[in-house]
C-alpha cells in the first residue's frame, strides 16, 4: 500500500488529525509531519520523507496557502512526480499546478463527504478530475468506506430518496412572532402537542452515519444533517453558539458549517406519537438533548426552542438553559 504525506497548517491541525486517525483506521500508512520552524531542518526530513511517500495528502487552506513548508511540500511533491490529493477546505484559490491531481472538495454538496459516500454505496465512484481515478480508489475510498463501515448496523436502507427535499427556511429572523409560528405550524403540518395536535409531522428518510467517528443524522426528506447527539450539557444562548463555532473549527463529521436550526427546521424533527425513547422524537437520535435551542428570537431577549418531551414550540430568556442539536445543508 502506498505511503501517505500529510501536509497541513498548524491552524488546520484538528483537521488533520482527524483525517490520520480515519487513515490509521484503514492501515493507511502515514509519513508523520511535524511543525517545523527551521529551515534547513525541514529540508533534510521533507528529503528523508520524499523517499518514503508516494501521495501527498494536501489540507488546502487561507492558512495554508500562506504557510512556506506546506508550499514546500507540494511543491516538492510536484518536481519528483508524487501524487497529490489536495482536500480543500475553504474558498482560497487552488493553484493551477493542484489541479491536475484529484481534488476533495469540502465546502459544497457536490464534494461532501456524503455524497461520496452515496456514490461508493452505488458502487460508481467519482472519476478523477484528470481522468486517473487510481488515487480516488487507493486513496479516498478506503476511507469513506471506514466511515460507510462503522455506520454499519445503523444504516437504515432507503430504496427510493425524494428528488426535491423539503425547502425549510434556513434564515435565522431576529422577531419571528407568535402568529408567524402558528402559521408555519400549520403550513407544513407539524405537530404541536398544544397549538396542532392534529398535525402529521414528517415522513423522514433517515440515515445514521459516522464519519471520522462522528455520529450525524442525515434526513433524506429535508435534506438536513443533524448531529445525532448535540451538546453534552444545557448551555446559554451565547454559549450555544460558541458551541457551534467548536465543532466547526474541530470539523465534526468532515464539515464547517453547522449552525444552529431555525424553528421549522427543529419542529421538523417532532413526531406525532411517543417513540422508544419517551419523547417526540426519532430514535435515531440521542435522547439526552430533551430540549434544543433554535436560531430564531422572538425579541432580543427571547428565544424560541423545541421541547421534545411534550413535542411543541417553547420560547425563553436567552439567559435559560437548552442543549444544541447542530444541524447543517447541502447548498
């Protein structure tokens, strides 16, 4: 098996070490990379490492980019004829010479790790951008199909996925009123165990996964991705959304843009009747977070929650206390 170099930012380090822990996993062997601050010492051990590797795993980045031994690495990578996998992580530019290796692009659908996943499930994986998918297959799939692996057992198979996903509104509103929720309440038939009793909920298509061991939720109904768990203590508002900023820097389950939901998007998840678990929701998710803080207010100092015990719509002080159940789309 080919010999793997991991080349990444100090900024990007969490990422990174997710990335070589799920390589581990697949006995995927690595040539470690250290943070070096001499010159000359880099020279001699990226020397030493050139003889060892075969692909150059790239953590594309603002951070990055601006780094002079990671420009070494793929530079160098480049003149002695390595193959490189550049992962890119946010919007900085790939130079021209990246992008006849094979790109892993993270910020949009149709490079998540997801839809990866989709296409290894349908045993047809996604061509090299150059024509030579020998990297995806050496590479990249083994990884995805720890994750496709570990997932095993909680994968609930789904024949027939719907082609256009429920359009929730994703935008946070600072003064969403009380009408405005019943309105919603009843435009998509939600139940509420005090405003709708007869709503139906949703028909969701669930799917457990666990990318670099982190549990998600996909719901193939919505096009949503959940945190199957969410916080591990009741927060603050404000806590909450630092929260939400650690498991973006930390890439949970391989992305960085989770948020909090809006209202529709938790009230999505409310079932009708009393699951296994005693409350309103699917057990495909943690029963622990019993109560979730929304993104949207209904003044500055109040903000609406899901109560999942009783299944309905709750409003509080910014200054109580909920759980974060981070969610995530597709763009």
């Amino acid at each position: 098996m080919e010999a793997i170099y991991l080349s990444y930012s100090p900024e990007d380090g969490q990422f990174a070490a997710k990335l070589a822990a799920a390589l581990a996993n697949v006995g995927m062997p690595i040539v470690e990379r250290n943070d070096y601050t001499d010159t000359e010492m880099f020279s001699k051990c990226l020397d030493e490492a050139l003889k060892q590797y075969h692909v150059l795993l790239l953590l594309w980045s603002r951070t990055a980019r601006m780094n002079r031994f990671v420009e070494r690495d793929w530079t160098s990578a480049l003149v002695f004829d390595k193959r490189i996998v550049s992962v890119v992580l946010d919007e900085t530019a790939v130079p021209a010479a990246l992008l006849k290796g094979q790109l892993v692009d993270f910020r949009r659908a149709n490079r998540s790790w997801l839809k990866l996943l989709n296409t290894l499930r349908n045993d047809k994986p996604e061509p090299a951008r150059n024509g030579n998918s020998s990297i995806f297959k050496r590479q990249v799939v083994p990884v995805l199909e720890e994750a496709r692996a570990a997932a095993k057992g909680n994968h609930e198979a789904t024949a027939q996925l719907p082609a256009n996903p429920m359009k929730l509104r994703s935008r946070q509103i600072s003064e969403l009123t009380i009408q405005q929720v019943e309105t919603m309440l009843q435009e998509w038939n939600f139940f509420d165990k005090t405003w709708q009793r007869s709503g139906k909920g949703v028909q969701h298509q669930y799917e457990a996964l666990q990318p670099f061991g982190d549990q998600i939720v996909v719901d193939h109904t919505t096009g949503l991705t959940w945190q199957r768990g969410g916080s591990d203590n009741w927060k603050h508002f404000a806590d909450a959304r630092q929260y939400i900023a650690q498991l973006n820097s930390a890439y949970y389950g391989g992305y960085s843009d989770w948020r909090l939901p809006t209202l529709e998007e938790a009230m999505s998840l409310v079932e009708p009747d009393l699951v296994s678990n005693k409350m309103h929701i699917s057990s495909f998710f943690s029963p622990e977070q019993r109560y979730i803080w929304t993104a949207d207010k209904l003044c500055e100092e109040v903000v609406w929650f899901v109560a999942f015990p009783n299944g309905g719509v709750g409003s509080c002080r910014v200054s109580n206390f909920n759980s974060v159940r981070a969610v995530r789309k597709d763009s």
